[in-house]
C-alpha cells in the first residue's frame, strides 16, 4: 500500500493494510491449450508469459495455440455439436449451466484473487463484482436453455453451431461468462481465447468446465496473441464471432468475415458521456464521476470519461471531484482497501501516459491525485483534464484509462448534441433531479445503455451494447440470447 | 386523329422534391419484349450524397412522432395506393407482368404496408422489457429507430419488393434512401408520388433510379448511413459488405420470395432499431414494505 501524506492537519488518516490472502490459490508453472477436455500442449511449441501488472513478477507461462491449434479446437468444437450438444435436450443443457455456475460460485474466492493477480483490479471489484456477476451470468442463462421458445415471440429458431469468441483484459472473467453462457444457452459450441495478459481465469474456468462433466469439445479455451485470434476469425467451420475489443480491430474483424455470412457481435470502444445538471444531488454525482471513470482504472468500455457539467455548477463539482480523488486508495490490489490499482499492461501505460501528454500539448489543464505510486509495476494516478475542447482528442478518442475529460454546458440542447457528437454511442450518464428531463435525455442520448443517478451498473439480466461505432448485438438479458440463435424469420 | 399520349416524366424522389439527376444523364430500361420502359434518371453518386443528406435531415422529427402518428401515415400510404391501383397494375403490366399478376402484386403491397401500419405501436410492447436487476434499480429496455436505412430494392419485382424492405424500415421512425430495381424501376417513381401525397414528411423516403454498379457501393460505404438491407447480393455481396465496415453499418440480406404472403414481420421491423437499457435508482429508506 503506498503511504499517503499526512493531511493538512498533520493527522495520518491511513487505513492499516488489509491483504488479501494468496495461500489457498494454485497457479501452474505452465499452462496448454483447453480443447476436449484435455489439456493439449500447442504444435507452436511456443510458450508466453504473464504477469501480474502490480509487480512485475511472472506468475506463469500460456500456450500459444497458432493455426493448427485453433483448427484442433474448432475440429473439437464442430464434432462436439454435432455428435453430443445438438443432441442434448434443453433441459439438459440448463443443467449443465447450472452446474457450472455453482462450481463458480464455490471457486470465487480463489478466481477474484488470481483475476487481481494476473490482470490488476482491486480486490474489491474482482470479488464483489467481476467474480459474482460471471457466476451469476450462468445462472441467468442456465435457466433460459429450456425456455428459448419463449424470448422471440413467433420466430423459429435453431443453434448457429460453432462460435469463435475473443475476449479483451479488462474484465477476464467476467467476459469469459458474458461470452460462453448465451453461447451454451442456445445450444452453440464454442472456442474461446482470452486476452494475453489475462488468460488464468479463463484457464481455471476450463478446469471447472471440465470439473463439472460438460462433453468435451462443447467449450474450447485456446491461449495466444492477435494471431490466435485471427486464425479464430479467418476459420471456414467456424459460424459465428463473438468479440469485445477496440472499434479499429472490430472492423477489421468486419473486414474479414465480410460476405463469408458468419454471424457476429461486437462490443467496441466508447467515449461515453457524463452529464451533470446543476439540480443533481452533487455529493452522488461527484461519487458517480469518481466511479464512472476511476472503475477498474478506466479500463472499461463504457467508462464516463467525457463529463458535462452544468457551467453554474462547473467550479463547485471540480472542487468536490479533486478533493474526491485526493482520497482515493493507489496501490496493491491485493489491498482491500485499494481503490485504484494497476494498469493492465506496461503498454496500455504507455499508451494512457501518450494521451495524457496530448492532452497537455493540446492546451487543457492537468489536475492528478497527490498520491504516491508504488515503486514497481504499471501505475497511473487519476487524471482529470478541464478547459478541454470538443475537438480535442482526450475527448474524440478511447483513452481506456484513468482520464477523464471535462467540458461544461449551459442547456440541455447544447449538451444533447455535445454528448452525440462522437462516432461512439455505447454508455451515457445524466444526474438530476427532475423525473421529466431525465426521460427527455435518456430517450436523446444515442447511446445502448443509459444510467440515470447512477453509473456503470452490470447485471445479468440487462441487456449491454452500443449504437454506431460502439459495434452492435447485445449481451446480458432475454436479448442477448439473439446473438447466438439463427432466426428462420 | 387519335389523341396524342402524355407521357409521363420519371424523376427521382430526394427530400420531398422530384429533382432530376444531377449528372444530368438517363437511361431506358426495356421490357422484356423490348420496348423502352421511359427515359429514367441515371443517378449519380453525388445524388445518394443529396438524398442521404435529405434522410439524415428528416429522422429527427420522423423518429420522434408518435407511434400513434407514424401509424396513422402508414395507413394513409395504402389509402393513397389504392386509389392509384389501376396505374401500377398498367405500370406493372407494361413492365411485363400479365393484368393477374399485377393486381395480386398491387393488392399484396396495400395489404402489407396496412400490416405494417398496425405494428407502429406495438413491436415496442413486443419486444421491450423490464429486467429484473438483482439491485434496487428499475431497469428497462426498449427499441429507437436506428437513424438513414440505405435500402436495395429486390430486382425482381417492381413494387412488392420495395414495399416489403422499405415500409417495415421506416414505420419506426427511421428514414431511408431507396435504390430502385434497375430494370424494373417504373413503380419505385410512381411510388414516391404516392408517399408525397401521404402525409409522409419530406425526406423520411428518397428513392433513385440508375445502376447498381454506380449507386450501391456509395450507399452501402456512406459514413451517415446506419444501416444497409438488401436481398442476399451475390457477387458483389463481399464488395459491399466491406464498404459497410468503415462506420460499422449494420447489414442486412433478405432471400425471401416476396409476392409470398408469408414474406412479412416483426423482425423485418426490429432488425433496424436499436436497443436501449435504461438503469434508475430506486430509493429504499425505512423498512416499509407493500404487505397490507
């Protein structure tokens, strides 16, 4: 835990340390791929490895499945849906949803803890929410596998068969659940890879699956980089692709599956914004900001980073917000204490750190918390920018980090088309207090999923994706399952 | 003497106004007995640019009618056809359907576009929910208009495909530009006539004539298009389909036969919206419950 500095008064208010503890976790030394059931060292021969962002230290080595390897796992997959999961009945297929969901829930402790080691979270997020919402994403779905007649009123329907999934580092496991549940849900096969800094989760996933007695070859978990990923995207057997990732990758993923009629659902980038009216309940919003944009360390796609307050109130929620992130926790995210933890990757520090410094070239004013940063491992302290400029690219572009840009507003016209001004549209914010002009902005805002008083609330049963650039489908709730069914119209 | 004939100027349909091209050019489509169809615009590329402009302009105020209103206009586009009925079944006749076909055609269209006026106010109902989130929010999603459709009427049919694509695209409040069929474009313009006396604001429809060489690929790439929905393409699928890509357009091919009465739904609705969750807090203090 880094030290604060005394406050002004000279009393040192920190909390004492509160570590979670690693002893009842087992990590392997090295890790194969997860097709049938088996774990299948890959023809590559070749190996990576990971580490846990806070220090720096190697926690294992992942396989790194190249073309063959995919072609193994989707040859696993086809023969699995055809041979076993097409025959299953749907009650069947639920149950063996549920199953994996309570394994789930008996692992949590050890899957919060190994998803803070390998990708960075505070422990807090990975065990209160990363880790309850996966188990409960197959819970919601277990339910529906016999009961999918009843989501698309008068519409035959059938599996796809074969999905082809990529995941991104932010939420690992989370993304693991929101991916494979529906998938399994509606009767699909599927072949799953993770990102590369955070392959354990889903590789102690495969250990449940495979604990809980599912056929092998219905969930495939293969390990690599963007070329795993590729020879995901470019297989001929494969129906449809799943990915959650940047909007520049999403398109070449378009690209590429173009005219070949693989299905797919992408969840990319946003820039989404926060608007704060001058009614708002100001202590909540400022929290709402703090968790809209510092959640995960900025590493979620639907984080607040544009804010948009209300000019009368501008000088006000600055104060309240800066005196916030002055008493954010920085630190080890193993710390139950800890707000604010590692940055993923020492790259996409590097990339928050490009954008910072874009931002100060573009003439905007800098404000970061006063915390110290541990010596090791990829840190960055809480970022907000003010005086910033629509057209300024710390708030066109995705920082994916701890940034947030501020620009204030007059009317509700001004800030309507403020907020829509951006190729994203996948989250918005609106704090007041009056009923009526909440309605009015949540139904103007272009934008799939609106908080109103509240912001980067997840639940299963809610369906999450975006408009324009943000990609399309949904996932979570009756209307996630969409994505893997094939409408006979 | 027999009375000389007026023959009918086709013209393209772009913001509640019949412009011709701006290039300037045409082109005569022939039956199949090989007679010319009329001199129709050949459009240009800078003709979809109006047109989408046009479309983008009108979504605002069309998305946020009522549902009640856009149903209303709906019905009135089959008011207004079947008063013009015996002009599409000439029209279809002279583009080389026998009078019996014609009439099942043009009888099919009205019916249809009545079909989908009745939706306007209920796929929302259909197809929305409250979700029962696990904290004390109210959570609820349902379906908006999702912005300009770029719409590629079926080749084979003059006006029960583009019926069949173009009316379940717009009655939730979408606008939309229209392609013609290429050879069979007579019905498309006459069509236009009839939205223009309808009720429907101008620019909710743009309709071109011209070639699909020169006028789909600038559609389907078209940055302010949200959407693309055509029949399954063939060879130029791919091209198109990755034309799509640079602002994500959805895309959307139909192989249906659609002098079939079966050729019609909610889905053909629901493709082009967009869904939209929204999460409140509810306010929980005291430990008051609704038990009586």
């Amino acid at each position: 835990m880094a030290k604060k500095k005394p406050g002004k008064e000279g009393v040192n208010w920190d909390y004492s340390p509160s570590l979670e503890s690693t002893s009842h976790i087992t990590i392997l030394p090295k890790y194969e791929l997860f097709i049938n059931n088996e774990w299948v060292k890959p023809s590559s021969k070749k190996y990576f490895k990971t580490t846990n962002p806070a220090n720096e230290d190697v926690l294992s080595e992942i396989a790194w499945a190249n073309d063959y390897d995919v072609d193994l796992a989707v040859k696993a997959a086809r023969n699995a849906y055809n041979d076993v999961w097409s025959k299953t009945t749907p009650k069947e297929r639920s149950k063996y949803i549920y199953r994996i969901a309570r394994l789930m829930q008996e692992h949590a402790r050890e899957l919060s803890v190994i998803e803070t080691l390998d990708a960075g979270k505070p422990i807090r997020e990975s065990r209160d929410i990363d880790v309850p919402l996966a188990c409960n994403h197959f819970f919601y779905y277990a339910g529906w596998a016999d009961k999918l007649e009843y989501a698309f009123p008068n519409q035959p329907m059938e599996a796809l068969g074969v999905a082809g999934q990529i995941i991104p580092w932010n939420f690992p496991l989370l993304m693991a659940a929101w991916k494979i549940a529906p998938a399994l849900a509606a009767g699909n096969c599927v072949v799953l890879k993770p990102a590369e800094t955070t392959s354990l989760t889903a590789l102690k996933l495969a250990e449940i699956i495979k604990a809980s007695g599912l056929p092998p070859g219905v969930v495939n978990i293969i390990t690599g980089h963007g070329d795993t990923g590729a020879a995901i995207v470019n297989h001929p057997d494969i129906n449809k692709i799943a990915f959650t990732g940047s909007t520049n990758v999403g398109k070449i993923i378009q690209r590429a599956i173009a005219g070949t009629g693989k299905k797919a659902t992408l969840e990319l980038g946003g820039k989404s914004a926060n608007i704060i009216f001058d009614d708002a309940p100001i202590d909540q919003a400022v929290e709402g900001i703090v968790n809209g944009i510092f959640f995960n360390q900025g590493h979620v796609c639907c984080a607040g980073s544009r804010l948009f307050v209300q000019e009368n109130i501008a000088e006000l929620v600055i104060r309240k917000l800066k005196h916030r992130m002055d008493s954010l926790y920085l630190g080890n995210p193993l710390d139950k204490n800890t707000d604010i933890g590692a940055i993923n990757s020492k790259e996409q520090l590097e990339t928050i750190e490009k954008y910072i410094k874009i931002g100060i070239s573009e003439g905007a004013e800098i404000y970061q918390s006063t915390c110290e940063l541990p010596g090791k491992g990829y840190f960055c302290r809480p970022t907000i920018f003010t005086n910033v400029a629509q057209s300024s690219r710390i708030s066109q572009e995705e920082i994916f980090g701890p940034v947030l840009s501020i620009q204030t507003f007059r009317t509700v016209d001004e800030v309507i088309q403020k907020a829509n001004n951006s190729p994203y549209g996948l989250a918005a914010g609106v704090w007041t207090d009056k009923g009526s002009r909440i309605f009015n902005l949540t139904s103007k805002l272009r934008a799939g999923v609106i908080w109103a008083n509240t912001y980067n609330k997840f639940d299963p049963t809610s369906p999450f994706g975006g408009y324009k650039e943000s990609g399309f489908g949904r996932e979570g709730g009756l209307h996630g399952l969409g994505a893997y069914l094939k409408m006979k119209l | 003497m027999d009375r000389v004939e007026i023959l009918k100027t086709y013209k393209i349909y772009i913001g509640g106004a019949f412009p011709r091209t701006e290039s300037g050019r045409h082109y005569t489509p022939l039956n199949s007995k090989g007679d010319p169809l009329g001199n129709l615009c050949l459009s240009s590329r800078k003709d979809v640019r109006n047109a989408v402009v046009a479309a983008r302009k009108a979504f605002g105020s069309w998305s946020e009618r009522s549902a009640f209103n856009r149903g209303q206009i709906i019905y009135r586009i089959a008011e207004m056809l079947e008063g013009r009925k015996e002009q599409f079944i000439s029209e279809l006749q002279k583009q080389g359907s026998s009078k019996a076909e014609a009439e099942k055609e043009v009888i099919l269209a009205i019916d249809r576009i009545v079909y989908y006026a009745g939706w306007c106010d209920k796929y929302n109902q259909v197809l929305s929910a409250v979700n029962p989130v696990s904290s004390a929010h109210f959570n609820f999603s349902t379906y908006e208009s999702m912005g300009v459709i770029g719409v590629l009427a079926p080749q084979a049919t003059s006006l029960i495909g583009l019926v069949s694509l173009l009316i379940p695209a717009i009655c939730s409040g979408n606008t939309a530009v229209l392609i013609a069929s290429e050879k069979l474009p007579l019905c498309a313009i006459t069509f236009a006539e009839v939205l223009n006396s309808s009720d429907v604001p101008g620019g909710v429809v743009n309709i071109l004539t011209g070639t699909l060489d020169e006028l789909a690929p600038g559609l389907a790439a078209h940055m302010d298009v949200n959407a693309f929905i055509s029949e399954p393409l063939g060879s130029m699928e791919i091209g198109i389909a990755q034309a799509a890509v640079d602002n994500l357009k959805r895309k959307f091919s139909y192989e249906a036969d659609w002098s079939s009465e079966k050729s019609q739904g909610l889905y053909y609705i629901s493709d082009c919206l967009e869904l939209k969750t929204t999460w409140h807090p509810i306010e929980n203090i005291g430990g008051s419950t609704s038990s009586y």
